[in-house]
C-alpha cells in the first residue's frame, strides 16, 4: 500500500512539473518606436500659470499638451487659448489657436493655426501664426495679419503689438481708416 501512495504521489508531481513548465509568454516590444521620441508629460484639458516674479502674466489652456525636455519645448494642440495680464493684473486680451508651442528656456510662446487675439476693447486681430515675447510682453508676426478695430480695419504682412492690441504696427500694410 505504500508503494502505491509513493507511486501516485510521484505521478502527481511529475504531472505538475509539466503543466507548470510551459513558456511564459513575453511581452512585446515594439522595436520601431524610440524612446526619445516620446513626450515625458501628457496632460488632457490643462493649464499653465506664466509668473514673473509672483505676478500673473498668462495664463494658457489647452486640450492636450506635451512636454519635451530633451528640446525644452511644450507642445500645446486641441485648441489653445491664453488669457493675458498686465502688471496690474487685469487682462488685457486672449488669444485663441488650434495649436501652440512654449518654449521653457524663455516662456516663450508661438501660436499656430487660426491664430485670433481679441482685446479687452474688442480689437481682434487675426493670423496663422503668433509670437508672445514674454519678456517684452509683445505679440509679433512676420506673417499676414488682419485687424479691425473701432475704427481700422487693416491687413498686410508682418505685425507687433503690445499684448492688449493698444499700440500695433503693421508692416506693408493695407486696408481703410478713419481719420479724425
């Protein structure tokens, strides 16, 4: 009898080794897709706060966003929109795009895509691409711009302005004003 316990208790053993000795399956990588291509960051439906000093100076939505640090840069797209402050802390315009870029180093930001700035006065200027010097608190663009106020409506190529659209240059310009 206890040859036959011994028999089965080895069989039992053996049967169990062979079940539990299978391959293990291994995950797969996908060896096209480089690491260092990847964002480090990805957030959906966020914000950003650009400070100096502790003051508000901007404040940037975005549907999605990428953070690179390899290139310092962060990728904003699905619709971007930037609320702008003066040193008082009153907004003075915002800025609408389908995409956008914020450079790190600098807070730096160029708009892309559909670009429109409305001030705090109603002046809307539009464009497909805008750049926001954050330092100079000015907004440029060596691309076509249109703008209407109050009292202009004018268009050409290449544009600065204080971020409020208070005192623009356009450069080759074109379009009607009133005079006073």
């Amino acid at each position: 009898m206890k040859s036959l316990d011994i028999w089965y208790l080895l069989l039992c053993a053996v049967l169990i080794m062979i079940t539990g000795c299978e391959e293990k399956i291994k995950p797969s990588v996908i060896s096209t897709v480089d690491s260092r291509t990847l964002p480090q960051q990805e957030s959906w439906n966020s914000t950003i706060t650009v400070s100096d000093s502790g003051r508000i100076t901007a404040i940037i939505f975005a549907g999605y966003i990428r953070v690179f640090e390899s290139d310092q840069k962060t990728y904003l797209s699905q619709g971007v929109k930037v609320r702008f402050f003066n040193t008082k802390g009153i907004q003075t315009s915002e800025l609408t795009s389908n995409e956008g870029t914020v450079d790190e180093m600098t807070n730096n930001l160029e708009a892309q895509k559909n670009v429109v700035v409305v001030s705090s006065d109603s002046s809307h200027m539009m464009t497909e691409q805008l750049f926001w010097d954050n330092d100079r608190q000015l907004i440029y663009t060596p691309a076509f711009v249109r703008i209407t106020t109050k009292k202009d409506r004018l268009q050409g190529h290449g544009f600065e302005s204080d971020q409020g659209l208070n005192n623009y240059r356009i450069f080759r310009v074109t379009g009607q004003s009133q005079t006073e």
